[in-house]
C-alpha cells in the first residue's frame, strides 16, 4: 500500500507511458460515426477507437452532456473538457453539426455515405423523428452497420413496454438484477462502483459492431443492432437466472463472498484488505500451512469446499486471525504464486503497481488548458501484430469540424472517381 500525498496526483505522469505517436490497430480501416452522448455511447465508441478505427464525434453546438463537468486540473483555464468526458472521447475526431437543421442533417448523411458503422444512444425514435432512421441510412449505404444502446432496447429488435423510458446506469443495475445480490450480507442493497449499466452495454455494442463487420465482409449487407442496457445487465447477473430455475433460489446479496466456494473472499489486513480464493484442496493446504494452521485441512468444518461455505463464520475467523495482523504486503508477499491472492488496490496503488506500469496500463495524455498531462486508463486489449491504444487525447468541442468536412467531401469524391 502506498501513501497518497495531496500533490502526489500531480506527479502520476511521470511514471505512465506516453500515447502512440499515431493510430494503429486492427480496426484502422474502419470508419465510425459518432453520434453518442453521456457514458454507454461514447465508451463503445472509445474502445472501436482504442482498436484503430477512425472516429467521428458528432456534437450538437451545445456539445456532449458531461463535456464541461468537472474535476479539471488545477491550472486549466480554458476547461474545455472535463476528467468525466476525456476519459472515454479519447482517439476521436470532433465536429459539431445541428442535426435539426437541413445543413446539419445534409452534412451527416454526406458522411453517412462514407462511413462504415453508426453509433447512437438516443431513446427510441428520436432518429427517426430527425429523419434520420436506420432504414433512410440503410438505403444510402447498404453496407452500413447502424448500432444503438438504449435502456430498454429497440422497437425492431423486441418491443418493450418500457422503450419510451429514459434510463441511466443505475436504473440498469436495478432492474438488470445487479443490485438485487450486490451488498452486504445483512441485506443492504448497493449500487456497483464503477457504472456498470453503462460500460457493460457499451462493451457488448462493441463486440455486436465487430459482428456485424465481419458479416459485412462476408455478405457486403449491413444491418440494425441494439443492446438494451437492462438485458446486458442481466446477461451479466448469469448466475441469479440459473440459481432460480434450478430450485427456486433468490440470489440475496453477498458481500465479498462467493455463495458456493470458500475461501473466496476479502480479508481484513492490519493495514487494508486483501483478496483470498483458495476453493481447490491443494489451495486450500498450502493456505493452511502458511497461516500456521494445517488443523484445519482435516477440521470436520473446513476439510472441503462445501463445509467451508456451510461454516464461513467460523473459517472467516480464522484466516482473518492471521490477516488481520500483518500488512497487506506481507500477506501478499507470502501466498503470492502458491495461493491466488490480491491486494484491494486503490487509486495510488495501481498508480505504483509493477503489474500496471509492466503492462503500460497508464497512459499520459496531453490535455489542452493544462499544465500538466492527466493520465488515463490504457486499453487492455492487445495485439502481437496490430498494437493499439492511446494516440489522441479527447478533442475540443468541434476541434475538427473543417477538416472533416473536407475530409469527407474528398473521400465521396475519390469514391465517385472509382
């Protein structure tokens, strides 16, 4: 565990990688149109970007609902973006156009015409209202993949009484089922720390656009996807669906342990919390012997898994025995590659991890206004052949409009001209 001085944030640059010097991936030839806003859109999005695809985010003259939220750095004066938006609007290309309009609306389908995915999380209708529904933009370009993330899904693809809902992450965790078995064991329901109803919608839209690519490539036909944040939280609660049909069981919340394995939880440490799964009986001998307990491998109460979720308390108890008086480093530093075990990392420890900066897994992005570059969540999806990751921070507010334009206007051209 670390210390985490007041300025100590201020420093954590220094010791991140730098951002590629230009895009790469195995999505370079890609071309996807941007017109997300808020958090489950513009991470899809960002993890295309990540992948090399060549993004274009399409903003109202307002701009992206979080844009202008803070934290800013302490010397940002300009705050043309805040922390909230630049994480997830990195490797895009920004312009601004009024789809109200018929400029705006002539202008996108121009770029419609050139581009190879869409991406939007408006609520149901509200394209089509623009005239600008997947069946207009399907018939200009037919091999175009259009992908909605909405909260309760689209009208094509399975009508639900709740299409006309707005939603937010935490309607999504609710109603998903997440929030039915996350918290404490005395039965206080809790949200997920990160937005899980967001970024898990936006990760299965990412993995639907890859699809549909590929079933571009086979057949030259796009095609409508969407994911309904509700159903990508409850695809991703699996377990309360079979608990239930098998017999009958209501998931309740859990606390850190798992329901059916032991030890398979978090320990307290004389200094924090550390995680300890050992379920096999090989693990569950060498965590024994190193707590100086090797009663407990033939103890009627702890001799299998089973027993150990049928007396957790009294297991518990012992390891945290053990845990609880030594520092999380040692724990760590004594079952480390005998027995799988974790340390509960906060925001400074991964920022000092050797496992983080092993995997370049921050990254130091230059930020506009600031002194100082911010640092950011690299992409941990890799490749031996086509790498990928951060090479643009996120763009002000229609940075690129003019050059997209032109952009576009020379790549109809070109295609015109073959």
């Amino acid at each position: 565990m670390v210390d985490n001085p007041d300025a100590a944030h201020t420093r954590a640059h220094e010791n991140a990688a730098a951002m590629r010097a230009e895009r790469s991936g195995p999505l370079v030839d890609i071309k996807v149109l941007d017109l997300t806003q808020a958090l489950a859109g513009p991470y899809c999005t960002m993890i295309l970007g990540d992948l090399g695809a060549d993004v274009w985010k399409v903003e109202s003259p307002k701009g992206d609902m979080p844009r202008f939220l803070p934290p800013f750095t302490e010397s940002d004066d300009e705050k043309n973006f805040g922390g909230y938006f630049g994480s997830i609007n990195r490797n895009k290309r920004a312009i601004v156009l009024d789809l109200k309009t018929d400029e705006g609306r002539d202008q996108l389908l121009k770029m419609v015409d050139a581009a190879d995915v869409i991406v939007e999380n408006f609520k149901a209708g509200v394209m089509d209202r623009l005239d600008l529904s997947y069946e207009t933009l399907h018939a200009r370009n037919p091999r175009l993949v259009y992908a909605a993330i909405r909260g309760f899904g689209d009208p094509r693809t399975g009508e639900s009484p709740y299409a006309q809902w707005p939603a937010f992450d935490i309607v999504a965790q609710a109603m998903g089922g997440l929030i039915s078995h996350t918290g404490t064991t005395t039965g206080e329901r809790v949200a997920s720390g990160p937005s899980i109803g967001d970024i898990y919608p936006a990760t299965m839209c990412a993995v639907g656009v890859l699809a549909a690519l590929h079933h571009v490539q086979r057949t030259g036909e796009g095609q409508f996807l969407d994911v309904a944040m509700t159903d990508a939280v409850m695809a991703l609660c699996e377990s309360i669906t079979w608990r239930y049909s098998y017999n009958g069981q209501v998931q309740p919340p859990r606390g850190s342990a798992h329901p059916s394995i032991a030890p398979f939880e978090v320990f307290p440490t004389a200094d924090g919390h550390c995680a300890i799964a050992a379920p096999t009986p090989g693990q569950w001998d060498d965590l024994c012997a190193v707590i100086g307990r090797p009663d407990l491998i033939e103890d009627e109460r702890t001799s299998n898994t089973r027993r150990r979720v049928d007396n957790r308390a009294f297991m518990f108890a012992a390891i945290s025995a053990w845990t609880s008086t030594k520092p999380t480093s040692d724990i760590v530093d004594a079952l480390g590659g005998r027995v799988p075990v974790g340390p509960v990392n906060t925001a400074p420890d991964l920022f000092a991890s050797a496992h983080v900066k092993a995997r370049d897994m921050l990254v130091a992005v230059d930020h506009p206004g600031s002194d100082r570059p911010i640092v950011s969540t690299n992409t941990p999806l890799r490749f031996t052949e086509t790498p990928t990751g951060i090479y643009r921070r996120a763009p002000i507010l229609g940075e690129h409009t003019e050059e997209l334009l032109a952009e576009i206007d020379e790549l109809l051209a070109e295609t015109e001209r073959a």
